[in-house]
C-alpha cells in the first residue's frame, strides 16, 4: 500500500468501542436519533455533517489520550468562542457539546442563508433516503461515504455499494457479490462543464481506475468502512440482515447523479457527448451509468441506472419534446 494512501477507518479500542459503550456514545446516540445529522468515517476521526456541512470533527487527541472537537468557524467565527473546550475525556464533555447542537446548527442554517451549498445538502439526503428512511431497505444501493479523498486522486462525492434488494442478493446466495458504486452529484446545469464537469470527473475516474493496485486498496478500504457503519448502527435499513459483506465484484460502476436539470437547456447533451467521444478513443476500464429518479426522489435502485447509450436516447425524447 502506497504511503500516501489514506486508508478511512477506526480502530476497534477504543474508538469504535467509545462509540458504542464509552465515552462518546451520546454522540453516536444523538446522531441516529438526530435525522438531520450524518455520521462519517474518516482514518482515526469521524464528521458530523448537517445540510451537507461538517457540524463537528472528533478526532483522537494527541498521544491518545481521550479526544478532540472541532467546529469550523468558517460558519459563524463569532460562535466558536461561546463553544465547549476541545477536549473530550467524559461523558460530561460530550455532553456540553450535545447542548451546543442547536445553536452550531442555527449558525450553520444563517451561513447557509448567504452562502448556498444546495449539492452538498442534497449528498445528505441521499445518504438519509438510501440508509435511513422508512424505504432505505427497499432500494439497491447503501451509501458508504461522502466526499471521499484519499489524497491520492481520487476525490468522489458519494461512494456507495450496490446490494440488490431482492431475496437471493439479501442472501448473498448464488455467487452474488455487492458492487462499489462512485457516484458524483451535479446540482443545476452550471456545473456540467469546466474544471468540475462531466467530461473532467469521467477522466479523474479513468485514471484512478486504471491502476490495479489503487483500485484494490480503494475497496479494502470501502468494506472496512462499510462493516464499521453497520457496526455503529448508521445504516438502519440493514439492522435486521445478519449476512456480513466480505467481497464486492471486480467491476466497478460510476455514475451521475443529476439533478435539477433544465430540459430546455442542450448543455447536459453537449456534455455526454464528449464523454461518447472520449470512450470512441479509450474504452473505460469501469461502467458508467446514470441515475434517474423514481418520481421524484433520491432513493437508488439498479433498474433506473441508464447506460450512456440509453441516457443519451432519453435526452434525446426529452429534447423533441421541448423544441
């Protein structure tokens, strides 16, 4: 494994087992009761995301002992000196930071109010609607991180696995082994081209893949993370499935999610094309595809995930249909 390989994950004493029984269980405990609220893992540290913003940091303090907080002051400067200490060392520290939870929110709502972040509030529900809602365990996919970077070129906005719901993939009968899933997010039409737009997220996907070694370490690293969540009991919508994931498929998929998109506007036909160019040139060592929606939601399931081909036909109908 490379050095520079940020590998996410906890380990087992003791902050997994502070998580659950220890010092930092009422913050585990707030967040799964807490919808608004999404806990990450991160290489020895977890995010506290709300609207798609980080609410706090929790890290391993320095030479272990206990544990430290962190809030952001890009937010609300003023808020951070009204804040708890750093340290965390008892169940009384946690607790002082649960009490601060509305006021770091409201500051956050006020940042939110000026400083729009509409796709990275939109990655927070869609992790809520694949791995918490009251339909999470009738969808196909389980979203196992967000803003992924491992420092090494690889930064992804969700990563999730594909797990089919039905009785034989539940089962993981019949050879049937779960799939990881890159996912970029694309609120609005602005963002389809230029240094963040499809054909430039299709060509970071195309070298990051293309290494074997990258692509093994990425998912080692995606089943650790994903046995850790089940574990600390944030994805809800597997707590009755007693059937461990130990393998995921050779190939990979990456997809678009787009939403808001304007069907009047050509710019999204513009960008798939140069990606159909791209791939004339230089098959893809991954499947691309792109999701669409279920009336209206962000719930995922396989049968909605279009191939380019198929994606470019429906914005084809969509097109005749607005000329």
């Amino acid at each position: 494994m490379s050095n520079q390989f940020e590998r996410h994950g906890l380990t087992e004493k003791p902050f997994i087992q502070d998580l659950q029984e220890g010092v930092l269980a009422p913050l585990l405990k707030r967040v799964k009761e807490d919808t608004s609220l999404d806990m990450e893992i991160r290489q020895e540290y977890i995010n506290i995301y709300y609207r798609g913003g980080n609410l706090l940091e929790v890290s391993k303090g320095s030479k272990g002992a206990g544990y430290s907080a962190f809030f952001n002051p890009e937010y609300v400067p003023a808020i951070r000196p009204l804040l708890p200490s750093s340290r965390i060392s008892s169940v009384s520290d946690v607790e002082k930071w649960l009490a601060q939870i509305p006021a770091i929110k409201n500051a956050m709502d006020l940042y939110f109010g000026k400083k729009r972040k509409a796709e990275r509030a939109s990655q927070q529900m869609v992790v809520y609607e694949n791995n918490a809602s009251p339909w999470a365990g009738g969808t196909d996919y389980f979203i196992v991180d967000i803003e992924y970077d491992n420092h090494i070129g690889a930064r992804f906005d969700l990563v999730a696995l594909r797990w089919d719901w039905d009785a034989t993939a539940r089962k993981l009968q019949r050879h049937y082994l779960p799939k990881l899933t890159v996912i970029e997010m694309k609120t609005g039409d602005g963002a389809l081209k230029g240094s963040a737009g499809l054909l430039e997220h299709y060509q970071q996907w195309e070298d990051f893949f293309a290494n074997p070694s990258h692509l093994d370490e990425f998912k080692q690293e995606m089943l650790v993370v994903f046995k850790q969540k089940r574990k600390l009991g944030l994805i809800p919508a597997l707590q009755k499935n007693p059937n461990d994931v130990i393998r995921v498929a050779d190939d990979v998929d990456v997809v678009f999610l787009l939403a808001n998109h304007d069907p009047a506007s050509r710019k999204l036909i513009a960008a798939v094309d140069e990606i159909r160019e791209k791939q004339r040139t230089k098959p893809p060592t991954f499947n691309i595809r792109f999701a669409t929606a279920t009336f209206m939601g962000f719930g995922l399931y396989s049968q909605n995930m279009l191939s380019l081909d198929e994606f470019r036909q429906q914005l084809d109908r969509i097109a005749k249909k607005t000329a």
